[in-house]
C-alpha cells in the first residue's frame, strides 16, 4: 500500500489490521518527524538498513514501538543526537584500509605538490580519524601547509568527537599498524599525547581543519576542491540519493581532482563514470575529466 506523507496520522494505526502495514505507518511516521522537527530527509537512504537501525534503538531505549520514539524526537534533542549515531553509523579507523592510504600518498599526493593550494573534502567524515590520517600523510609528505582540509558529517555529536580529537587506548594499537602498513614515516606516537581519556591528537595536526556540518542527503555545493574522499558512507544511501550525491561531488571537484571512494562503492552504475578516468579500480579512486 502505497502511502504520501501528507496521507499518514496517527488515527490511521487505530485502523491497522494488517501487522505489517502498520509497520510501515509508524516507519513513516517517525521519518516525517524527524523531517520536521530537524530538516533531516532520510526518504531516499537504504531503508530496509535504516528501518533495522530504528528498530535496534527502540530496542535499546527499551521503547514498545517505533512511534514511541516520535514524542521524545520532537522534544529531547540529545534523545535525537543519540539516535543519530544509530541511523549514521560513525564507524571508522585511522588510515582504515591501509592499502588506499599508501597508494594516494605514493600516486595521488605527488601530483597534488604542483599545486599552490590545494583544498581537500572528507565528507562523511564521522568522528574523524581518517581526517587526521590524511592530516599526517600531508605533513610527512611536506604537503600539508599548502593544504585546506575541510570535514563534513550531518552528525553534530560525531562533529564534536572530531575536533576533540581524543580516541581510546585501547585502539592505538591497531592504529599503529595501520599507520605503517600506509607507509609512516615516524614513530606513530609523535602525534598524538596521553590524555585522561585515552589519546588526544597533536593539536597542530588540526591547524589546517574546519570541521561543519553538511548533509549530503540536502545540503549544496559549498566549495571547489582537488580531492573528495567519502569513503563507506554512500553504502547506506539508495540508489537516487546516491546519484544525487555523485552529482553534487562532481560540481564541487576542480578539473582534474580526484574523487576517493570506500572499498564497497563504485561510479561504475552512475551516469557520471563517464566524467572521471578510473585511476585505480581497486582503491576506488577516480580523477575528473578536463
């Protein structure tokens, strides 16, 4: 059954009788509240992904329904900043997939040193170890003070995290082989200092970092840049929000600028393929077109 926003009440459950249409009405419901109440659009993301989320923090919250959640949405904001680290799975790593890493500092970086300045887009960036991964491979490779790093996420709490930049212990270790295994230079431990929390990285690692907020799903073309990295976030989108966000990548990319994507995302479904050369298949790393 096929139903608009503008169709969908709460007086439509009490005329449920089918489990399953029901569902769906709460489903809608709560999306269109947070719509409302936020201006988050989450209409075109991967909903049978999404629909598990919502029903994991009602689980979590130890809520009787999907509609419980629609009350505290509206009125609890830290009730819907924790909701969101649910539904946009802020998982990441420093130099996560090593091997990407590598090769963008050996192939892509060297190319971006002919440039006077060079500005560079992680969007999606979540709580932004991949942002200072990138921040001490541009350092190391003498690059980073012609550099602008801009770091995107819709998620404000994930935001936060980032510019704290303080991370677990427990961690650093794995971070540490990460780092090597992309080609480090120095003891890993040069960046970052014990804090009581864990870790905090070198605050002059973030000199040339503006963290903000910007939704893919909504938000417009803010800036041109040489490199784009969004890496493992597109696999939540749907099909048209994916083309809708590769469209917005390709007006903010300069001639000739990369675009980097996750391991488990590709251009090769997308009309704009056409537009980028495929650098290196495997990595998923892409330059636009003169």
């Amino acid at each position: 059954m096929a139903l608009s926003r503008s169709d969908i009440s709460l007086v439509d459950l009490a005329f449920c009788s089918d489990t399953v249409e029901c569902q769906d009405i709460e489903y809608s419901l709560v999306l269109n509240a947070i719509k409302l109440r936020y201006g988050h659009d989450f209409d075109a993301y991967a909903q049978k992904s999404l629909k598990r989320r919502l029903e994991h923090h009602v689980e979590k919250n130890g809520l009787n329904s999907l509609t419980d959640m629609i009350k505290p949405i509206i009125y609890d904001e830290a009730f819907f900043e924790d909701l969101l680290n649910t539904v946009s799975v802020p998982v990441t790593e420093m130099f996560r997939d090593p091997e990407f890493f590598s090769t963008l500092r050996e192939k892509v970086l060297p190319l971006l040193k002919t440039y006077p300045n060079v500005n560079i887009w992680h969007a999606g960036c979540a709580t932004g170890e991949e942002v200072y991964s990138m921040a001490i491979m541009l350092e190391e490779e003498g690059l980073y003070d012609n550099c602008n790093i801009y770091a995107t996420d819709f998620n404000g709490g994930s935001l936060e995290h980032a510019k704290h930049g303080i991370y677990s212990y427990s961690k650093m270790q794995k971070y540490t082989e990460n780092y090597y295994l992309a080609g480090g230079k120095k003891s890993f431990s040069d960046y970052y200092d014990s804090h009581e929390n864990g870790i905090k990285i070198n605050s002059k690692l973030s000199r040339n970092i503006t963290f903000a907020k910007h939704n893919l799903a909504n938000d417009r073309v803010f800036g041109q840049f040489n490199l784009i990295l969004c890496r493992n976030v597109l696999i939540y989108f749907g099909k048209q929000l994916q083309d809708k966000v590769f469209s917005l990548f390709y007006e903010s990319t300069l001639s000739l600028g990369y675009l980097c994507l996750g391991s488990h995302e590709s251009l090769n479904y997308n009309n704009t393929l056409m537009r980028y050369d495929t650098v290196f298949d495997k990595y998923k790393i892409y330059r636009k077109r003169k």
